[in-house]
C-alpha cells in the first residue's frame, strides 16, 4: 500500500500537493476552530504558492533530463528500491537524475535551519496570542513536523549517495566485463585462423600453402602416408 501511494506521489505532482493543502487546512481547523473553511483553505494555498512553484520548476527540470514523467517516476521508484538499471541509457538517465538532486540537496542544511526558524516564529506568535494549551500543542506538532522533515531529507540523502555508489560500481565493473568478452573473442578468432596466418606467411615466403601445414601422418587419428614433395 505504502509503495502504490509514494509510486502515485511520484507521478501525479498535484496528488502531493492537495494532500498538503487538505491536511495543513485540518491542522489550523484544529486550533483555530471559528474559521472558516474556504477561509482557510485559501490562506493555506495562497502561502505555500512559492514552494508550489519552486517545486514544479524543478519537477520539470527532471522530467525533462528524464525523458519524461513516467520515465522520472521510473527512476524514482528504482532510487527508493535501491535497483540500478539495467540498460546502459538508463543508468545515465538515473546518473543525471541523482546527480542533479544531491546538487540540489547541497542546501538541505541551510533550508532545515531556515525551516525551523520559520517555525519557531510561528510557534511563538502562538504562544503570543493564544491560550498555553493550544500554544503547547501548536508547538509540539511543529516540532514533530521539523523532525519529519529531518528524517525525510536524511533518507533521501542516503538513498541518493547509495545509488551513486552503485552506478559508480557498476561502471567499474563495465569496461572490465567488456575487456574480457572481448578478449575471449580475440583467443577464439586467433584460433579458428592459425592455419590461414601461416598458410599466407608460407606462401609469401615462395613455399605451397601446403607446406605450411603439418604432415598428415602427424596429426591425430591420420593414417595416410606423407606427401611425395615433402619427402
């Protein structure tokens, strides 16, 4: 259930954002009863309308190195499962993906620091204007949700250095895996045209190609006699 619901996230952007908006507009109903609810629910939108934005131009950032929308979901569900792809347009698909996303997790320190400040302000306001029980609660969730937000970001991180370090271990290991097909291919030809090479070298030396060749009573289960001119 919990993968079928990250898989819809991932794929319909505007999932994630009514679940935000239905679940912010909840909490304020919550401690502030006496507003109403369209009220609210325009106050909640019309305040995350900046990271609603930032958060669609980055998605089509991505969609875009990806190839598209199902194919950014794709690679999303793989980055959460820990699964490197494997044809090779994907794995670089997948590099660029996870590559531009810890460019961008660069700032997570300074966006969780902010984050708390902005919360912390609002806690207090809170505590300003409302009773110590609801300012008590008010502050416990936005603790709770800084804490979400935390272990949120630290599991992005991790999965997204674990996928690197597979996708860099895989590429290791490619051009190895290649040297040696290739190398047993060369043995296997060098083989099969032995006797060509020194068929052409004998007769390049002004002999019959057959000289070149081993007498027929020395090779392996031969019986005939050897050949009158080489006697």
């Amino acid at each position: 259930m919990s993968e079928r619901i990250d898989t819809a996230f991932a794929r319909h952007l505007w999932l994630r954002f009514a679940a935000s908006w239905v679940i912010a507009t909840a909490l304020v109903l919550v401690l502030f009863p006496a507003h109403s609810v369209p009220g609210t629910l325009l106050r909640v939108v019309g305040t995350s309308a900046v990271a609603v934005v930032t958060t669609l131009r980055r998605r089509r950032r991505e969609e875009r190195s990806a190839g598209g929308g199902e194919e950014l979901a794709g690679l999303d569900r793989m980055l959460r499962r820990g699964r490197v792809p494997a044809r090779p347009e994907r794995r670089r698909a997948m590099g660029e993906f996870v590559a531009r996303r810890l460019h961008t997790a660069r700032h997570r320190t300074g966006a969780l620091t902010g984050m708390a400040v902005l919360l912390g302000g609002v806690a207090a306001m809170v505590a300003v204007t409302q009773d110590a029980g609801r300012a008590a609660v008010f502050s416990a969730l936005m603790v709770c949700f800084w804490l979400y937000l935390l272990l949120v970001s630290r599991l992005n991180l991790e999965r997204l250095r674990r996928m690197r370090g597979l996708l860099a271990e895989r590429d290791a290991a490619g051009p190895a895996g290649g040297a040696g097909t290739a190398g047993t291919a060369g043995a296997v030809y060098g083989a099969g045209t032995g006797t060509a090479g020194a068929a052409k070298d004998a007769g390049a030396a002004g002999r019959p190609a057959w000289a070149a060749r081993p007498p027929r009573d020395a090779r392996p289960g031969a019986t005939h006699p050897q050949h009158p001119s080489a006697a």
